[in-house]
C-alpha cells in the first residue's frame, strides 16, 4: 500500500473478513485512490454503509463512519445531507441492501437528485446470509432459495437510476479497476445524486474460482459505445449519464431563504 492511502484505512482492523476473492476489496481500493485524486477533504466527508458484506466497508474506512440498519443507508445519509449540506457523504450498499428492502429510497433519492454519491456492489445475490436469490440475480441462475433457477427478471440498475432521475449513472466491475476508479472520481465531484453500480463476484456462494469471475468479466463487459443511446445495456459498461441539475439541499435553501 503507498503511504499515501494509509490514513484513508484503519489499519488495526485488517486483514479484512471478507472471503478470499471476494471483489469488495478491489472496489475499495479503487474508492481510496479515487478519493485521493480528487483532494476532498476527509474530514468534511461521511461514509455511511448497510448490511451486508458490502456493508463491512465502513469499518475499514478512516472517516466519519455510519453502519447502518439494511436498507436504510440512502434514508440515513439523505437525513445527514440535509442536516449539514457542506458534507460530502458516500454511501455503499450491495446489490440485496440497494434495490430490495432499500429499493423506495433509492428511487426517491433519486427523483430529489439528493448530492450523495452511491457505490452499489452487485454481486448478484445475498453473500452474508447464504446465497439466497437477490433483485440482481440473472434469470434461471439456480441460488439457495430458487434450486430450479430464478424465474424473476432480475433488475437493470443503470436503467432503473435514470428512469428515477439520478444525474450521474456509471457502471464498472472489478475487474476493470481502473476504470471504476476513474469513475468513483467523477462521481465524488458530481453535484447531485451519483449512482456507481460495480459488478463483482462471491466466489463463496456463487462456487467460482475468484480468476474465473475476473475471466469472465474481462469477455462479457465492453466499454459503451459513446454513440450509444441507450446507455445501459446489460454487458455495456462506463458512464452513462452526466447532467447538471440543481440539487435537493440547494433548492430546500431557496425555499428557506424566500
């Protein structure tokens, strides 16, 4: 690790818990190089998180920190956004934390383009309590709880984001790192509602060998074609949408003021 990074980690809590290839760690060494490009200040910066192995995140982070509750991340956050709107809050979910018992307040953060930035890590189903089927999980993929295959449509993150207003939308996966760090950069200076979705993997429940999810990665995902309309096809990944609207905390101040 450079020097540099390690005040951004609370070093007395590694080694990590999480499983071994397990894409959590790659994404958060891609926040904290990303964090550190951008010069934000660390102490003017909240990391809230949910439950879950992507949840565990917060614990490894050096900042002002929040655990949450499960599906309460985006709830908790927008209540700090609001309390203090000179903060700079992150927030990290899993896919299960994000679009199913938080799936409401992800869709009214976004439709209020609330400035926060939300990195969803989807691996595609419920590492941490056993491999059930999550809202991600591809269709006809067998899981603890769908033994015959998921016959459910599993959920479009990018399109249900824009669908919902979010003002910055991107998609990455582990194995493109460097892509997703310069993503993760992009989103943290971004003035509205933010939306980084990571593909990943669970080597663990999904009883894959961690080079064999990179492998896979590396074939099915290709970067959008920047003359694309449609942004959010399912193997395409990159930034999909950047615009400027004025922000929640800026409006609800308008209102204050007047």
């Amino acid at each position: 690790m450079k020097k540099e990074y390690e005040k951004f980690i609370r070093l007395r809590m590694l080694p990590s818990i999480w499983c071994p290839g397990c894409g959590n760690g790659i994404v958060l060494g891609s926040f904290i190089r990303a964090f550190y490009s951008t010069g934000i200040d660390r102490n003017s910066t909240v990391v809230v998180s949910g439950i879950g192995c992507t949840g565990r995140i917060s614990q490894y982070l050096d900042f002002d920190t929040v655990h949450t509750t499960h599906g309460r991340a985006l709830a908790l956050a927008t209540g700090i956004k609001l309390a203090n709107p000179r903060l700079h809050i992150v927030v990290f979910m899993g896919d299960g934390d994000a679009m199913a018992i938080g799936g409401n307040h992800f869709i009214h953060a976004a439709r209020r383009n609330i400035d926060l930035t939300s990195i969803i890590i989807n691996n595609a189903i419920y590492g941490m309590t056993g491999g059930q089927e999550s809202p991600t999980t591809p269709k006809g993929k067998k899981t603890k709880t769908t033994p015959y295959g998921s016959v459910e449509n599993p959920i479009n993150i990018p399109r249900l984001a824009i669908a919902a207003g979010a003002t910055f939308v991107a998609k990455f996966t582990s194995y493109h790192a460097k892509m997703l760090e310069h993503g993760i950069a992009e989103a943290l200076l971004h003035k509205g509602f933010s939306v980084v979705e990571v593909i990943t993997g669970c080597p663990t429940q999904w009883k894959m060998k961690p080079s064999d999810i990179l492998e896979a990665q590396k074939k099915y995902f290709k970067k959008k074609d920047q003359t694309s309309m449609d942004g959010a096809e399912t193997n395409r990944i990159g930034i999909f949408k950047r615009v400027i609207c004025p922000e929640f905390c800026t409006r609800i101040g308008k209102i204050a003021v007047s």
